[in-house]
C-alpha cells in the first residue's frame, strides 16, 4: 500500500519471523518492524465471547487495546482485497457488513460506563 502510495520502501533487515523496513521521505524516515508472534496453540473455542475476551486481551497483550482494534478492522480494505483475491462480490458484501457491525459492536463495548 506505501508504494502504491508513492512512497519508497526499502527492505532493511529480515529474518523468518521479523522484517524491518524503511520508508524516507526527505531528510526524515520512519522504520516499520514486522514480527510474527507465534503463541501457542490452543484448543478449539466451543464458545465466542466478544465482551469476556476483549476484556482479557490486554493480560495476554499489554498493547492491545479494543478502540485501537476496531479502527483496524474499520480501516482494513474489504473490498480491494476480496476483489483482489477473486471472491465473489457477495461474499465481499457479506463479510463488509459483518466487519461493520463488528466495529460497532467492539466500539459499543469499549465504551466506558
């Protein structure tokens, strides 16, 4: 998306589970770190709780916070990526609407009482 952008990324070091890149502009320059974070797996959910788990997300990842979640989701390119990948229009369609109630509803829950 940054060179589609007009920007220049260059590839500063890289390993299997972390890649570093640059991106000048001018005199300045900002570095991007990718890191895979494998975590171990677990067993298969049997149940989905939005509220429950988005609560104790920040034990497992300090960083994480559930607004800052929700403006990724709502950022994310649905349909440029569907299209990219070839899915059918409805499909695209279906899962925007779903990221979109999901972004209300993790906004929703966010909110402090």
């Amino acid at each position: 998306m940054l060179k589609s952008d007009g920007f220049v990324v260059e590839s500063v070091q890289s390993s299997p589970a972390f890649h570093r890149y640059r991106v000048p502009k001018g005199e300045d320059s900002v570095l991007i770190d990718l890191v895979a974070d494998p975590v171990p797996a677990l067993e298969e959910p049997r149940e989905f709780f939005l509220e429950r788990d988005l609560a104790q997300a920040p034990q497992k990842d300090p960083g994480f916070s559930p607004l800052t979640f929700a403006w990724v989701l709502r950022e994310l390119p649905i349909t440029s990526l569907g299209l990219g990948s070839g899915w059918p229009v409805e499909e695209i369609a279906s899962l925007d609407r779903f990221r979109g109630d999901l972004v209300q509803t993790v906004a929703r829950l966010a909110k402090p009482e």
